[in-house]
C-alpha cells in the first residue's frame, strides 16, 4: 500500500471552500436538529426521568448528542458526500490526474469529515455550556475529542463507501449501524439498564466509547476505563484508515 | 526527442485485452492524433501516460522518467482534458482554476494570475463569477482546457476535446490548440473527428481493437493507403454482385459499405469500363483520413 502525503490538505482546503460557500443550507441537519433533541429530551423527558447516575437528566444527554451528532456529521459527509463527489461529480478523478494521488484524496476526506464533527461538536457544546450545563474546564477537550472520533467515522464510512455498488446501499449502512449506536451506546440512557449481551455489544460499538470520553470531560468525572475508550478509538481508526486507503485505491485506480 | 515513450504496453481489464503490446514514441513538440472507433482503446492509452490505470505489461516513460517510480512528477507535468466532464460542480468558474492550483502547489497570487491568463486564452475571461450550471457545453469544455493548462504543462492530453460542440465552438478550439502547438506544447490528440486530426496533427496514429495499426504524417496515410482519390459506386438493385466479381477480377481495391463501394487507388474512370453502372452512379471525390480510417478498421458498425 501506499501511505498518504501532505498534500491531503489540498483537498481538505478544497472541501472547505465549498462548505463555507453552501453551509447555510446544512446548518438545519447538523446545528438546530441536535439543539432541538437537547431541548425536548432534557426538559421534557427530563421531566420524568429526574436524575440519571447522580446528576440532572439534560446534564446526562447532553454529552451524548455532542458525541452523536459529531458521528452524523462525520458519516454523511463520507457516505453521501464522498460517494457524490467520487462517482456522480468525478472530482476524484480529476484531482488524482494531478500531483495529488488518490491516499491523499482519501486522507484529505476524513480529515474533512473529522472537522465537521468538530464543528457540529463545539456548536452544541457552545450551547450547552450556555445553558450552564458543562461544570467542568474539561469541556475545553470535547472539539478535539469530536475531531478524533470523526477520523473513526469517516474512516469507517469511507471504507464502506469503496466497497458499495450503488448509493442505495448507504440506506443500509445507516439503519443497520449509525441509527443502532444512536441508541444503544449509552446517549439516552446508561448501559447498565440493558441486557447483558446488549451490555458486551455496545462496549464495542465505536460511539460507546467516543460517548464515555465526551461525557467525562463534560461532566469533569473519569473513570480508568477512558483510557480503554481512547485505546478502542485509536485502534478502530486506523484500522478503517488503512482499509479506506487500500480499498480506494482498488477502487479507483483500475 | 522522444518526450513520451510507450513500449510493449499491454493492459487488461481481468481477461479483456484492451490493450496489446502497444509501441509509440511521441516527439518533442509535435502534435499526435489518435484515432480509432470506440472501444479501441484510446483512452485507456491515456490513462496509461498518466498513472490514471496501471499497466499490465510494459514500459511508458515521460519526459525519460518512468511512470512506475515517479508517478508525481509526470503528473506534475502534463496537462489533461479528460473526455468526460469533470469539472468541479460545486465551484464556479474561477474556482475551479484556483483549486486545481492548489493541487499543482502553485501559490495563491501566481494561481490568479495564470487562472487570468488561461480564461484569457479560451475565451472565457467575462465569466470568472459564472456557476457551471450556466455555462453551455462549449463553454465547459472550454474551461476544462484552461484549467488543463493552470500547471503550464509540456504535454497537453486531450480525450476528444470537441464532441458535442458546435461548429464555431470546435474551431475555437481547434485555433487555441494550433496556438499551443505553435508554443511549443507537445499535444496528444484522441479523436474520432477526422477533420480535426487533418487539421491539427502533425502525424497520426489508428488505433484499433488495442492495437496501433499505422502512424504517419495525415497526408501521407491518405496516399499510402487509399491513393489521392476514391471513387464511389452506387449500385443498382441486382447489379451489386457483378459488379463486385468484375472489381475483383481487375483487381481493384474496394470496401463495400452501407448502399456504396468505395474503390481505392484508381487513377481514372477507365477502371470502369463496360460496368453496369447507371449514369451518375459513379462519383470521383478526393480521399480523406476518413476513408484510410474506414479502410482500416472496417465499414461496419462497431458495437
Ligand atoms: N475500467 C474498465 N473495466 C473493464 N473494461 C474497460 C474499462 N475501461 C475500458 N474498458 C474496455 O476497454 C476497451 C477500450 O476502452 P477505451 O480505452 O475507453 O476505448 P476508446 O477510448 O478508444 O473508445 C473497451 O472495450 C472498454 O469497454
Ligand atoms: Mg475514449
């Protein structure tokens, strides 16, 4: 395999320079959509759930959607967006007949996808803290948090986006793994009210662990096993670096 | 100077053979069409010059460095028009300069200045502001030339530069690339426009099922091949076999084609004597890289 360069910034600034001229039209999805959940679930379900682990409910999901909304913004940017910039717009195509090969495309679409999450991350989290719900200088950590779990999801998607036949499949990638982590990697509620088995599957899923990180800086309380959690983060993210790089490469250079 | 050296060039796709054992060397500065019908394998050559596609088998060198080893500097010298669009859709005009640019890691102030120069040069320097989506498809390809040329390349690759243009809109083109020709570009022409090979190459070559099957100056295909003039024969109904045996009889190189025979390397009409041949049938025109490249790879359909 061949390893990406620092040109992957090339198509990083490019993908900025687009979002900045199209973002008002995506602020719906990644701004008031989680700040609607925030609300209605802390308020209002938070309302009869009382305290959860000690704490107000909307301090206990707050952290949750920070780290869910961060995966969202990562993954649709390298499902749907990757996959119409590679196959309908043939932008890679045309950026690899240049300098730049397609590891830095690649490279340059998950460091894209990371700083999504990043933003729709220090969005909330903006918000949040306004409401005074972060308690700990801790919260200062959660955008880099959020950046490094966007280099797992989009890593992640992008690795299925080289192995798809059709954009219909994302439809499957979507209700079979994002919507599931949505809930039943502790954002709602805490593991320990579910089954067992549900309890060993959800420690791996990779938003548990990216939930458990955010929420311990929220909140200024860790455990030992955040460090668990950023092993996990690390590991599955260069694993699904590797296999986007190899398997693009299959991809496109045929 | 060979500046681009194909040799013993094989490519597959699984078991299709798409192309087999190509050799071309493309000179300094001249201008080299390629042609041949669809499916021949014109543009999976390309993507071989430009580390688009690995080879199979072979060896392709450009500008004396091998595309295997030094894939970055090749591409960093050559400029292409690629046959389908792909333009960046969601960048206008200038945008689309200034970003390929950046791709060349040419600096921001020099990026403007040569994206001024290149929209200069094509005819575009009203719409930097434009979106794509209101361009019309000459306009399109003619930024996808300019933007082939933001990295001042030595070798300009086009892929069928003017399908679909209309006719004032292809002999723009057609003058902006003799201008760089002119300047010394060395450019590599696909195309299944006769005209346009005629008009701009220096030499041409066919190329047919994966292979090339000849390569010389235009005029000299032309003579070589099917003599200075072609003279058709439209038979009539129940005339078409004997006439066909006579031809064959004295020898007289002809295709059959759809309605016509084409004969070829016939001086005058006297090859024709005594045929059944209704009068205004027969028509004398002079020949054409078109008829060299129906000779060649056939009068019929290609699927
Ligand atoms: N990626 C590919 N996979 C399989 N076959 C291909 C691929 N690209 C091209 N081919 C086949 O290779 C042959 C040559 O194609 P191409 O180089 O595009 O021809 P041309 O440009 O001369 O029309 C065609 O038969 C085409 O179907
Ligand atoms: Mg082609």
């Amino acid at each position: 395999m061949k390893w990406p360069s620092w040109r992957f910034i090339r198509v990083w600034q490019r993908n900025r320079d687009v979002f900045l001229k199209l973002w008002p039209s995506e602020v719906t999805g990644f701004v008031v959509e989680p700040l609607v959940l925030l609300l209605a679930m802390g308020f209002g379900l938070g309302a009869y759930v009382g305290m959860v682990n000690g704490q107000e409910y909307i301090e206990f999901v707050a952290p949750g959607i920070i780290a869910s909304y961060a995966m969202f913004s990562a993954s649709f940017e390298c499902t749907y967006g990757s996959y119409l910039r590679m196959s309908y717009q043939r932008t890679f195509d045309a950026i690899i007949a240049t300098p730049v090969n397609v590891e830095d495309v690649i490279t340059g679409e998950i460091f894209w996808g990371a700083t999504r999450s990043m933003l729709t991350g220090t969005v909330i989290l903006i918000v949040a803290t306004a409401f005074g719900l972060a308690e700990s200088s801790w919260a200062l950590l959660i955008p880099l948090l959020a950046f490094l779990q966007g280099l797992m999801f989009s890593s992640i998607a992008l690795t299925f986006t080289a192995i798809i036949p059709s954009i219909h499949s994302f439809n499957h990638y979507f209700s079979l793994f994002i919507s599931p982590m949505f809930f039943f990697s502790g954002v709602f509620f805490p593991l320990d009210s579910f089954p067992d088995i549900v309890q060993r599957l959800s420690w791996i899923a990779p938003l548990t662990s990216a939930v458990k990180l955010i929420r311990a800086c929220f909140n200024g309380e860790f455990h030992p096993d955040i460090w668990l959690a950023l092993g996990l983060i690390a590991l599955i993210t260069l694993v699904f670096f590797v296999a986007s790089l190899v398997l693009m490469r299959r991809k496109l250079i045929v | 100077m060979a500046v681009i050296s194909i040799s013993n060039v094989v490519k597959k796709y699984k078991d299709f053979v798409a192309l087999n054992g190509v050799n071309l060397e493309i000179k300094q500065g001249e201008c080299l069409g390629l042609l041949g019908p669809n499916g021949a394998g014109k543009t999976t050559l390309i993507r071989m010059i430009t580390g688009s596609s690995p080879l199979t088998e072979g060896e392709v060198s450009v500008g004396g460095m091998d595309i295997k080893t030094s894939e970055r500097q090749i591409k960093a010298l050559i400029g292409i028009v690629p046959q389908l669009d792909n333009l960046d859709p969601d960048l206008n005009v200038i945008g689309n300069l200034l970003t390929f640019s950046r791709y060349f890691n040419i600096p921001h102030k020099e990026a403007k200045k040569r994206s001024t120069e290149v929209l200069q040069l094509v005819g575009l320097e009203n719409r930097p502001k434009s979106n794509l989506g209101e361009l019309s498809g000459g306009m399109k390809r003619r930024l996808m030339i300019a933007r082939g040329l933001i990295n001042r390349p030595r070798i300009l690759i086009l892929d069928e530069p003017t399908v679909g243009l209309d006719p004032q809109a292809k002999h723009l083109v057609w003058h902006k690339l003799r201008e760089l020709r002119n300047s010394g570009v060395t450019l590599v022409l696909c195309t299944q426009v006769m005209e346009e090979a005629a008009e701009l190459a220096d030499r041409v070559a066919i190329m047919d099922k994966g292979s090339i099957i000849c390569l010389a100056p235009p005029a000299e295909l032309v003579v070589q091949n099917v003599g200075r003039t072609v003279w058709e024969i439209e038979p009539e109904d129940g005339h078409r076999e004997p006439i066909i045996k006579a031809l064959e009889q004295r020898r007289v190189e002809f295709d059959e084609g759809p309605g016509k025979i084409t004969t070829y390397h016939v001086n005058d009409a006297d090859a024709f004597k005594g045929l059944a041949i209704a009068t205004g049938k027969l028509k004398q025109r002079p020949a054409t890289l078109e008829d060299v490249f129906l000779k060649l790879t056939g009068r019929a359909l290609i699927e």
